[in-house]
C-alpha cells in the first residue's frame, strides 16, 4: 500500500496472538491489510483492529434483510457473474443497514459492525456512503 510501517504495538501484536482465529489465515489477512489502510501513525495500534479482537469475541450478525421463515437468497452463478462485485454490494448493504439502524450516528453504526470507527470511516467513503 506505499506506507511505511513500524509493525504491529505490544497491546497490538498481543491482541492478534490471543484471537481464536475462526477465519483461519484468511481472516488474519483481511484484518492486517485492513489495519495497514487504516492506520495514521507509524505503527499499527489497539483502536485499528476490529472490535471483535479488541473484545475477543467474533463479530455480532446484523438482523437478516428478509422477514423471518423466508427462504435464503440462492446465487445462481452464471457466465458474467462478478464475485467481488456481489462482495462489495453485500458489504455496502451492511454498511447502510447498520447506519439506518443506529440513525445516522457512524460511531453506533461501527459498534453494530464490529468495526472502528477509522475502518467503518474508510469503508464508508469507499463506497460514497454519507
């Protein structure tokens, strides 16, 4: 990403050896990469890395879109289909939903995430949420 970076703080760098890991390598990269684009100082801190390492605890669902006892969404992957853009466009839902729920406050709508308030920040404009 063209940033220069000390690594990972001490609270930091425990905070990622004491995390269970569910997503296994994958989640870990997610998160690292993430904090490299988040991070303002010359070292990755405590307040970068999601809320569900900071807590120690996976990160809570949003409430399904659809009403209860309805059936599941089935993707149907035909020539043209585009994966990362069908990412990107559940990962703008989610972002929307959770700012809908916490009336606009950014801060809630982080919490509700699991996210900082940097990375909700930062996914936010990516996606030219206001």
């Amino acid at each position: 990403m063209g940033k220069s970076l000390d690594g990972f703080s001490p609270e930091a760098s425990a905070l990622l050896r004491a995390y269970p890991w569910p997503g296994n390598v994958r989640e870990l990269e997610n998160v690292v990469e993430r904090a490299v684009a988040l991070e303002q100082s010359y070292r990755i801190e405590p307040d970068t890395l999601p809320q569900s390492l900071r807590t120690g605890r996976p990160q809570t669902q949003l409430a399904p879109s659809r009403p209860p006892g309805a059936a599941k969404e089935t993707i149907v992957t035909e020539p043209g289909f585009n994966l990362e853009r069908h990412l990107q466009d559940i990962e703008r839902s989610h972002l929307e939903r959770a700012l809908s729920q916490a009336n606009g406050v950014q801060t809630r709508a982080a919490e509700i995430l699991g996210l900082s308030f940097r990375q909700f920040r930062y996914l936010a404009k990516k996606y030219g949420i206001k």
